[in-house]
C-alpha cells in the first residue's frame, strides 16, 4: 500500500463524493484531476495543518491534510 497526504478538498471527494465545499471551477477541475489519478483513496485521520502539496490534487494550498492509502 502506498500512503499519501491528502488536502481537505480531496478528502471530501474520495471520503463522500462531495465538491460543494469548493468555490472555484479550476479548483474543483483540480481536484477531479486528482481523482482521475487516484480513483481508489481510502481516506484515515486527520495529520494536521500543513503546506506539503496534496498528494492527490498536487495542491501547495496551506491547510489540512489527512492520511489517505492506495489499496
């Protein structure tokens, strides 16, 4: 398994296929692009504030980020 550290965005995406929480159509195509990289993210805990690009979306946005592994 591979782990990765995943922005809220992504989280919110892979845990309950929801995008309702972005305000930006090239954020939200951001983060669909990441999904099509990784279609199966099983999301975990929360890691804590951080600036480390989303291994997801690739997103250097601060923020959030949460354990996530690929099955």
């Amino acid at each position: 398994m591979n782990d990765m550290l995943i922005c809220i965005d992504c989280a919110m995406l892979h845990a309950n296929a929801d995008t309702s929480g972005i305000d930006s159509p090239e954020r939200e195509a951001e983060v669909l692009a990441g999904l099509n990289k990784h279609p199966f993210i099983i999301v975990g805990d929360g890691w804590g504030f951080s600036n480390h690009p989303c291994d997801a979306c690739g997103s250097r946005l601060a923020g959030d980020r949460y354990t996530a592994t690929l099955p």
